[in-house]
C-alpha cells in the first residue's frame, strides 16, 4: 500500500504566543508536530507494520522551519517525506489544493492521513477539501480504523459518547482522533536514521493547481483578553452554598422552576 | 435581499436550542433566513422556527422522503439546496455534527469556511473566533462565491423575534456517497450533552477517583447541568473520554463553568474560557483557575459540593 501522512507544524501549546503587526505570532517560539498529527503518523506506522509491502510518505506544508516536524514524522516511521516549502501560512483550500498536486505528482495514494484538526488556526477541514479534490471520501475524528480488501471500516465521535461507524471505499482521507492510538515516540536510533531518510523539496509556486474560488484572510490578531475579576466566596460549606445558588438564580439565571 | 441558510441540527426530533443563537446571528434588515432541515418537520419545529424569525423552512428530501442520514449525502442535498434558492451564505453549528457537515458542504462548494465562530458579521463576511489554543482571537474575512460559518454553541444568545414562516420541500438528487453508515453505537455518558449544556459541572484531579464523580453527577442532576473532566481525570481513566473538556477534548461555552479540583491549564482553557460564568471550586487558593474565573471558593469540594447538591434540592422543593 501506499501511505500519505499530512503533518502540520505548530507552536507548542505551552509557547508565550506574541503577536505582530496585528495579524501574525511571532515564530520565534518552540513548534512541534500538530498532536493529531502523531497520531496520523503512528496509525500510517502500524499498518505498515501490520500488512506489510507499504511505503509510508510524510508530507508537509510550511516554511523552513517545517522540516522538523518533517524529520520528527520520518523518525516516528515515515519513509520519505515531501516538502512543500512556503513563504508564508496559506488557508486551508490553497493548502489543501497544494497537498493534491503534491501527492499526485508523487505517487497514486491509497489512504492519506491527517489530523482531526490543527492547533494553531483550528479550522476542521483541510481532510474533506483534500478528499474532495481528489474526488474520494473522507472522514475525520476517527477512534477505530480496521483495514478491509478494498475499504476501511472507521468509528468517530459522535455526541455524548456515542459513535458512528462508516466504511469508505479506498482509496479515502483520514482524519485520525486523539484516542486512535498511542503514538510512540522515536527512539534515537530512529532521530538518527531519519535524518539519511529522503525529502523532496518543492516550492508551492511551483506546484501546479487550479487556485480556489475563494480563500480565507486574517484581518486581525489580538490576544484573547482576560475580563475576569475574581471574587472570592468564603464561609461554611452551607454558607458557600447558599451563594453558589443565589449567583445560579440571580446573576446566570440558569435555575428554572 | 441577501439570502441566508442555516442548517438545523435536531435531537429526537426536536430543535437543540443552540440552533436558536445561530438563527439570531443569522437575522439581519434585507435577509432572508432559509432554515434546512435534514430529516422531517413537524409542528413543534415550525413554531420553533418562526419565534426566532426563519423566513422559509426547507425540507430537504429525495424522491419523497427525508434522506437516510449519511454525511456525504446530507452535505450534498444541503449545497444542492444552496444553489437552488441562490443562497450563498450558510449558517450552523461548530459542534460534533456541524464539524461532520459543514467542511463537507464547504468543500463540495468549493468555498471558504471559518469554523467555531464566536461573532460574526454577515454584511462584511467577517468572524471571529480563537486560535492558538484560545490565546488570541482572529478576525477573518471569508471570500468568494459562497460564504460558510459554524457557530459555537451558545456562544451568540438567543433573542426570540416572530416571523410567519413558510414551509418548502427540496427534492436533492443524491449521487454516490463512497462512504457507507453501517451502525450508531450509543453512548455510555448519560445525561446531558456537553456541548448543548447550559451548566457544567466539570471534575480534575482533584475528584482522586472514579467513584467520586458520582457527587458531580448527583449535584449536576438538580439543575439539569452536564458533568465535564478535565485531562488528567480522563488520563487516569476516572472518567470517559467523552467527557474531556479541553484542548484535545469538547469545546464548550455554557453560561455557568463549575470547575471542581481543576487547576485549570493552558490546554484546559482552550476548551471552557468562553464559558459566560467560571466558578472555581480547589483547596490550593494558588490554583491558576482561581485568578482566571468569576467566583471562586478555597475550600475542600467534598465539602462544598454535597453541601451545595442540597442547597440545591432545597431550593427545588
């Protein structure tokens, strides 16, 4: 089989997140893989594993400093990488555009694997726009994956706990949950053999594709402010109680009769 | 006349009342709202409707039938139904169904897409909503042909404003799916979704075990509030991952967040800081929750949280 894995690379959660001229972060900050993402890699990983005769390509798009993250998906179990290099963070339907003529240039996929999400500009869908440029199905937030001869059968979330369970014709996108599987982190053996391991380079000018119909522009970045003034309740249990109530009926209004 | 479409999200046959807050983002001088509902109408629904001002109620069908529920054929009857009646600008919610719809539908169209949105602006095609983990707050513009916003839940309240709707049927041609739904599996987390709820009552580390989230549960039973947890009760298995609020869980903006044992990190409040009301329960008054709520009390939660359950059903009686 063959296995695309698309990985963004993202700033850490725990990054102090300035931002410049009011519509971008300073990336003078720690980036790592997008977490979903590691799951993405891990499931590319275990199938390759598991059924054998697999070649598993990591792709990504973003500036210089994305190899990392490209190296870390190498690391964790890619075989190759490509390396779709920009100048700046196209929205989701370039870089989803840019992903198809990537990865058609380079091979004939049978599944491609993404995170459910990105945690840095939390848009939910570059899996469906790359399936729908290639013109095959999608699912995202997946939990369980089971490979089939010619599909694969999936559950993701649904609310409340419950689960919905689908199967896509290959080839398909996936989009992989936090709870599809435990990904391993490299060993340094593996940070090592990585690094001998294949990139293609490409410029996204360089790419061949239609551009979208419409796009998505960031007019302003500010930090989310803190309104919050706390106050403090004090006393008994009791008498903590009584207040937590009074505030529930008065002030949010949230006790109905 | 600019035309909008909202697409209904319906629980048991019943409109979730986080639809109603979209259906007010939605209303505007010049606009027609266009309200899309996937699987039947009945009266209930209709009266629903037009209390918050929908213009026209569609039915989306096949042949004559509500379309057996599959995403892929559901978000194609809804972009048929867009282009039908000239509608290029779609509503819904960010929640777990609007984010297996709407990125569907915004990729049929080919068309822009700002998903979890806190505010937005339909004249000028502008939302907000949080990036980074809910450090900064993006205005973005969407351009094009078409224009596709998902809501927050709960996140723009709802404002009742009467309109005599009428009722239209859409026959979709549903072509190939190329993804089959073969079985729901229910959910064990009972009681009150998350994402719908109006009060949570959410548990960390600070709840020790699994059993104690029965005092959550029996507190959240008197006011109708939905039970959340934090990572680390999710991590040590206390709890299902269903109910993770946060980062790598549920985003949630219920008017009241009762934080009980949570410390309340970075991650954590990505998923619960647009809650309207934090009240922070934790013995450690150094809890970095406790300078990022409303109200909140340096105390033991096993004595404030029983002793809060029956306040509460005092105050019921």
């Amino acid at each position: 089989m063959r296995v695309y894995v698309c990985v963004k690379h993202v700033p850490d959660t725990a990054a102090r997140i300035t931002i410049l001229e009011d519509n971008r972060i300073d990336e003078r900050v720690t980036f790592i893989m997008n977490p979903y993402d590691e799951n993405a890699v891990e499931e590319a990983a275990r199938i390759k594993r598991d059924v054998g005769d697999t070649e598993v390509i990591a792709v990504t798009l973003g500036t210089q400093a994305a190899e990392a993250t490209l190296r870390s998906a190498l690391a964790m179990g890619a075989d190759r990488g490509i390396f779709i290099k920009s100048d700046d963070h196209p929205d989701s339907m370039v870089t989803a555009a840019a992903l198809k003529a990537a990865i058609e240039l380079d091979g004939k996929p049978d599944i491609i694997f993404t995170g459910k999400e990105s945690i840095d500009s939390e848009g939910f869908q570059t899996m469906y726009r790359l399936a729908a440029n290639f013109g095959i199905p999608a699912a995202s937030n997946v939990v369980t994956l089971s490979l089939e001869p010619d599909t694969v059968i999936v559950e993701y979330e649904l609310e409340a706990g419950a689960r919905e369970v689908v199967e896509l014709a290959l080839p398909c996108v996936i989009g992989t949950g936090k709870n599809l599987n435990k990904p391993n982190y490299p060993t340094l053996p593996a940070i090592m053999k990585a690094r001998k391991k294949e990139i293609k380079q490409i410029d996204l000018e360089d790419l061949n594709f239609e551009k979208p119909a419409g796009r998505v522009e960031i007019l302003e970045l500010k930090p989310a402010a803190e309104k919050r003034q706390p106050k403090e309740l004090t006393g008994t249990p009791d008498e903590v109680a009584v207040q937590i109530v009074r505030i529930l009926q008065e002030e949010a209004r949230v006790l109905h009769d | 006349m600019q035309k909008i479409g909202i697409l209904i999200e319906t629980k048991e046959g019943e409109i979730k009342k986080t639809n109603l807050g979209v259906i007010t983002a939605a209303r505007g001088d010049g606009r027609e709202l266009y309200a899309f509902l996937m699987d039947g109408i009945n009266d209930d629904q209709k009266d629903v409707l037009q209390s918050y001002g929908v213009h026209k109620i569609v039915e989306v069908i096949s042949e004559d039938a509500p379309i057996d529920y599959n995403p892929v054929s559901w978000s194609q009857a809804v972009s048929q139904a867009m282009v039908h009646f000239g509608i290029n600008t779609l509503l819904g919610l960010a929640g777990i169904q609007g984010q297996n719809l709407l990125p569907r539908i915004a990729a049929g169209l080919n068309a822009p897409l700002v998903m979890d949105c806190s505010a937005i602006d339909l004249a000028a095609h502008t939302a907000q909503k949080s990036q980074f983990s809910g450090r900064t707050i993006a205005t973005l513009k969407t351009k094009g042909n078409f224009h596709l916003y998902g809501i927050r839940p709960n996140a723009i309240e709802a404002l009742p404003a009467f309109c005599r709707a009428d009722v239209v049927s859409f026959q979709a041609e549903i072509k190939k799916a190329g993804l089959t739904v073969k079985e729901l599996k229910q959910g064990d987390a009972s009681g009150v979704d998350l994402t719908e709820a109006d009060v949570i009552l959410a548990g960390g580390r600070g709840l020790e075990n699994s059993e104690n989230f029965s005092l959550l549960f029996e507190c959240a039973q008197m006011v109708g509030a939905a039970v959340g947890a934090s990572r680390v009760a999710v991590d040590e298995g206390w709890v299902p991952y269903a109910m993770q609020v946060g980062q790598t869980g549920k985003t949630v903006s219920p008017k009241v967040y009762i934080a009980c044992g949570i410390s309340g990190s970075v991650q954590h409040f990505a998923g619960m800081k647009t809650a309207a009301m934090i009240i922070a329960i934790n013995k450690d008054p150094e809890a970095a929750i406790m300078k990022r709520c409303d109200y909140f009390v340096a105390a033991d939660l096993f004595e404030i949280i029983p002793a809060l359950s029956a306040r509460l059903k005092a105050t019921a009686n």
